[in-house]
C-alpha cells in the first residue's frame, strides 16, 4: 500500500473512530429541568402510617398543622409550580406537579434514627403538566395546555430530613433504585438514567420519630418543596449516522485498495 493510500486509510479511521469516542464521552449527566413552588405554603405532606410505612405525596389544601387524622385522610393533588427546562433554557413557565409515594409496612428495618432521619424504599410516580395560556416552544417543539412537561415513575427512593428541612432522592448510584422518565417535549436522548432530588423546607413538625420496635415511624409533616432533574444525554441519532459514514469510508477504501491490488 502507498503512503498516500496508507494515510487516507489511517485519517478515515481515526475519523471514525474518534467521533465514536466522543460520542460515547459525550453521554454526560446534566440538568434537564427543576421547578419552584407557587407561594410560601405547603405544598407536600409525609403520612406515617406505622410499621416503617408511609406516603409521601403533594397537597396544598391540608392545614399546616394538619392532624394525623386529617393527613391520613387526605390524598395527592396537582400543586402550583413554575417549571423550568434548564438544558434548553426555557424558564418560568406555568405548571402543576402530582407527585405520590408509598414506602413499605412492615418491620422498622428501612428507617433509621441517624440525623438525618431516613425513610427508605419509597415507590411512586410524579407527572409536571403545562398549566399556560399560550404556546411555548422548547428543544424544538411546540407544546400547549396540557402538554406532559415532564413524568417519571421511581423505585427505592430516599426521604432524609432533619429538624425542619429535608429532601428526596433517588438514582441508582445514590439509592440503588430506578428513575424513569418521560416528556412530550424533552427528547428521549436526553431522558435516559434519570436522577431526581426534592427539597424540602419549613417542616411543620420537627423530624422524629415515633413508636417502637416493630410500629416505628417517621412522624407527620407538611412542607415546601423545590426540585431538580438531571438525565444523561446520548448522542443524537445525527451523530451516530456521521460516525457510522466514517466507519464505511474506511471500508470504501480498504475495498478500493483490494481491488487494484487483484489488477
């Protein structure tokens, strides 16, 4: 083979290989989107339901010193949110977030008495949708009212809080557990091995916990809450095409040396 041959081979390698490469670097873990609530009230309340079991889940009606009673009673509800696509840098826009989650009963085997206090094994979903007036465009689609902004369902979720703040968590280096996610206007390359984490602040009650032996629990709260979202982001469907047209100009030459060898 030529030196000239040789060196259009070896650059159309390099090219392919390389852009593979820096495909497979470029799936980085970066903020898709976080969210603010509405006002300064409570906008999520932790039920426990004794025997290491709970929900967690979004309220806005329940008083801020809700009964026990009165917790347990209450379901999840769409809250006020202004939502933020952070990657895109669409910011400010009118939503309501569902969020619910169940931990386990059973023995107090997932709660510990660290500070702070964790609740593991939480299991759940969370749907934000757009609650505006007008179109909005974002990573290049137009959406409206009503539009899935972005969901996720979640296994073995972690709820930390000490004194009167806290958070929630999941992903699968942290937890162990599964974040899955979806949007009708975030692309799907952008939402694989989701991680999630709330905030919580103003507790209504200090964080403890109740009971004993085989009834422990985290006690009841209500609080404010704020969140962000990070996924890791593949490459686009372009630029796996590009990489595989430089794998195949290596073929072509490769096949175009063979065949003048055989003249």
């Amino acid at each position: 083979m030529g030196a000239m041959m040789k060196a259009m081979v070896a650059a159309a390698v390099l090219a392919s290989v390389g852009g593979f490469a820096a495909g497979a670097n470029a799936a980085t873990v970066v903020q898709i989107a976080s969210y603010t609530q509405v006002g300064g009230g409570k906008t999520f309340a932790w039920d426990g339901v004794g025997g290491n079991g709970g929900r967690l889940f979004t309220n806005s009606t329940l008083a801020a010193n809700a009964s026990a009673a009165q917790i347990g009673a209450a379901s999840a509800q769409w809250v006020n949110v202004i939502f933020n696509f952070n990657d895109a840098g669409v910011m400010g826009l009118q939503g309501q977030l569902l969020f619910n989650a169940t931990a386990p009963t059973g023995p107090a085997t997932q709660l510990t008495a660290s500070v702070p206090i964790r609740q593991s094994g939480l299991n759940g979903s969370f749907a934000f949708k757009y609650t505006g007036a007008g179109p909005v465009t974002a990573y290049g689609t137009t959406f409206n009212t009503g539009a899935n902004l972005l969901s996720g369902t979640f296994t073995n979720g972690w709820l930390s809080v000490g004194g009167s703040s806290g958070g929630f968590a999941d992903s699968y280096g942290l937890t162990g557990g599964t974040v899955t996610l979806a949007s009708s206007v975030i692309p799907m390359n952008k939402l694989i091995d989701g991680d999630l984490g709330f905030s919580f602040s103003g507790l209504s009650q200090q964080a403890a916990i109740t009971g004993s032996n085989g009834t422990r629990q985290l006690r009841d709260f209500r609080a404010s809450s704020g969140a962000n979202f990070s996924a890791t982001a593949v490459p686009e469907p372009t630029s796996w095409a590009l990489m595989i047209v430089g794998f195949g100009a290596a073929g072509a030459i490769l096949r175009r040396r063979g065949a003048l060898a055989a003249a």
